[in-house]
C-alpha cells in the first residue's frame, strides 16, 4: 500500500494528466467525520459548478449524500463527484470489493442547482433525491488500510489530519470535564458507569451511557486503537430515543436476533448486544445536545428496566459534529488531561487523531478520474473551515510538527 509517496506523485498528475475525455465521473463514499471538508473542497475546485444533495438548507456540510457538476482544471466535459457517506471502514470496503451499491444520487435525473452560496445547490428532503446503483470508485479514511480487513490492493493519498473530541452531553454534571483511557475501557466493557467515577464524588451515583458509532466506521476505530481497548473487540453502546431536544428513551443496542432490520442510520450487529452503532456522527451529535433527566432505560428487547431516571452520555465525534453538540449544550472533555486544540495536535501534546487517507484501488481510474481526485485533495487544505464554520473540521497535513505510522501508534517528529 502507498501513502505519502504517492501523495506527491499524484500532486504531479493534475498538471500531467492528458486531456482525452470528455467527461468524468468519480464516486466518493467513506468518512462522515470529513464530509463536510470533502463537500467544500469538491466546490473549490470546480467552476461553473452545482449540486444536489439530500438534508436540510443549508447544511450541505452534514449531508450524507450530495452530488456535484462542474468543471475542473485539465480535464475537458462535466466533471461530475457523486458522494455517499457510509463510514470509513464500510466504504474502503466497497471501494476495496470494486461492485455497485445502491442509493447513490442518480445525476442523470436530479435537479441540479447553482452551488456558489447558500444553500449550496438544489436541497432535496432526506429520502426524496432520485437513486441509482453505482460501484464506489474513492473511499475517504479516518483509518488506515492496516487497521481493516479489506485486502485490496489499494492506493493511499494521505489528505489532511481528522480530530476528534469525546463529549459529555447536555445533562452531564460540570464536574464531568476529562476521560482517561481507562475510564474510556471502563465505560465501553460495561456500557455504564457511575457519574462518581468521572466526578471523583461518590454522591454521584447517577449513571453515564455509552453512546458511539457502528463497526464500519472510522471514528469508531480510531478511537478504540487510540485508547489501546482494542479496534476489534466488542463494545457496549445505546441507541437514544429523543424529540424536540429531550431524550426520552435508552436503549441497549439490539442485535439482528432482536431487530431483523435496524432503522435509518443505525446498524445492528448480527449477533452481539450492544456492539451497534450510528451509521453517522450527525444523529449523535443532535443526541449529545439533548436533555436526558426522566428517560426510561430499556434492554436490548425493548423491554423498559428502569423508569424516570436522570442520567447523561458520552460519545466521540469529529470536530464538525462536535460543534453542533456543544452548541446544543453538550460539553467537550479533555483527553488524558488534554485539551483539544489546533496546536495541541499540530505539536503532539494532543493525540485523538488520525489521517484523512483517500484510497482507490491500483491502477482502477482513468487519468482524468485521477486529476479529478487530486484536485479534491488539492483543495482539502483551504477547505477546512467549510460552508463559513468558527470550528476547523481538520488539519492541513502540511502544518503538522509530528506524525504516526498507526492508527493509536506513537506520535513524535
């Protein structure tokens, strides 16, 4: 697999790639942690360009599916990037397996619309875009290769650097400020503890819940590899009923054996309780900003254990997510005594991060499909602050002072 070697050498094939096509088309799924870069950056780099997406105006930054039309540098017709965010390990693994998956925008019959400001294109409800089938051609990573199951020989442009933050919801006591790797091990073992233990006052005896992503996600796995609990061992999480910014329901995550079919964003692990997840750090992050002191706690059946009882989450979200979280009144937790900043991570004082990789399978796209993916990447760097954000969704790989071989691994120069 390459990586930064081929970063640089690819940097080379936008201006070097042949104009011979008339059009191209690339098929973005992966990370839901970058998104909101990757939108940005696939509008910077395009003129004359419009979209269509699915969500609510003007959030094209959480949109989980959005497609773009327009024109790149070096390449001649309609470049046309079609995303379709699944999480990152999910989408290196339909990238990896090279055949079609289904619900992708159909841009031959959607309605397209100017995307040079707000709302950024024609904004269809969530569910309404027309769909086509199409085989996944880029996946967008939190994770490397490594730390998957996917043995397809794939290429690896490392694109940027994805923060990340662990986060208290709204109802959480003050005292809750840090999480340590073991309280992290404490917590995901058991999928509750005691507020106390966070606190360091035994009075507390509230309890916090798990709440956090399914297997295929990136975010997922690089917080399991950067806490050392392990990226494939089993997790105990729940799935939270809410309306309205309340919770009224906790929920040990079923497995398939209790829920045949899981509802929209939510995966449910065949066979192991609690090892479900979101499907996307959008739903946890309405969840985390949400108050949750008289819910219901229920087992994996649905079966109400527990009625009327005041307890708080904590959950971990990329910087974008976050935000959104915490301007809904969750609160952002130092890590190991760390607090989440741009120079903290830049200079190895703060470590819950990994890369942005962008992979495709070897010698699978055309040169123009190539340009148009460097192009993408190219544009990563002046994106980071996308649709008008305060908070940065990333690093620029360019400014960073330190680096890791691993997800988890080492940090230093």
């Amino acid at each position: 697999m390459k990586t930064k070697a081929l970063f640089a050498a690819s940097a080379l094939s936008l201006a070097m790639a042949p104009i011979t096509q008339a059009d191209v088309t690339i098929n973005i799924t992966g990370s839901t942690a970058f998104r909101a870069v990757t939108h940005q950056a696939i509008l910077n780099a395009m003129t004359g360009e419009t979209a269509a997406w699915e969500g609510t105006s003007p959030n094209l930054g959480s949109a989980n599916k959005a497609c773009f039309k327009g024109s790149v540098a070096g390449i001649t017709g309609v470049t046309t990037v079609n995303c379709n965010w699944s999480g990152s390990v999910t989408g290196m693994t339909t990238v990896g397996a090279g055949v079609a998956t289904s619900g992708w925008i159909d841009p031959a019959t959607a309605s397209f619309a100017p995307a040079t400001s707000s709302p950024f294109g024609n904004v269809y409800a969530v569910g309404a875009a027309p769909k086509t089938s199409v085989i996944p051609t880029v996946a967008c990573s939190d994770v490397y290769q490594a730390s998957t199951t996917v043995t397809a020989a794939l290429d690896d442009v490392l694109g940027g650097v994805i923060p990340f933050k662990m986060v208290a919801s709204e109802s959480a006591p003050a005292a809750i400020t840090n999480i340590t790797d073991q309280l992290h091990e404490a917590l995901w073992v058991q999928g509750s503890q005691l507020q106390g233990l966070f606190t360091g006052n035994a009075a507390n005896t509230n309890l916090v819940y798990a709440v956090g992503r399914d297997a295929g996600s990136g975010t997922r796995v690089t917080r399991l590899a950067e806490t050392r609990y392990g990226i494939n061992k089993t997790v105990t999480q729940w799935r939270i009923t809410n309306s309205s910014g309340t919770a009224s329901d906790v929920r040990l995550w079923p497995s398939l054996v209790e829920e045949a079919v899981a509802p929209a964003n939510m995966a449910n692990d065949p066979t192991n309780q609690g090892n479900g997840g979101y499907t996307s750090g959008s739903a946890i992050a309405t969840i985390m900003g949400c108050t949750s002191t008289s819910v219901n706690i229920r087992d994996a059946s649905n079966t109400i254990i527990t009625s009327g009882v005041s307890v708080c989450f904590i959950s971990h979200l990329g910087l974008a997510d976050a935000a959104v979280a915490i301007a809904a009144g969750a609160k952002e937790l130092t890590y190991n005594g760390s607090l989440y900043s741009q120079d903290n991570v830049r200079n190895g004082k703060y470590t819950d991060w990994g890369y942005l990789h962008v992979l495709n399978q070897t010698g699978a796209l055309s040169a123009d499909q190539v340009a148009a993916r460097d192009a993408v990447v190219g544009a990563f760097g002046s994106s980071l602050l996308p649709f008008g954000a305060t908070v940065e969704a990333g690093i620029d790989i360019g400014t960073m002072n330190v680096t890791r071989s691993e997800d988890g691994g080492l940090v230093g120069p």
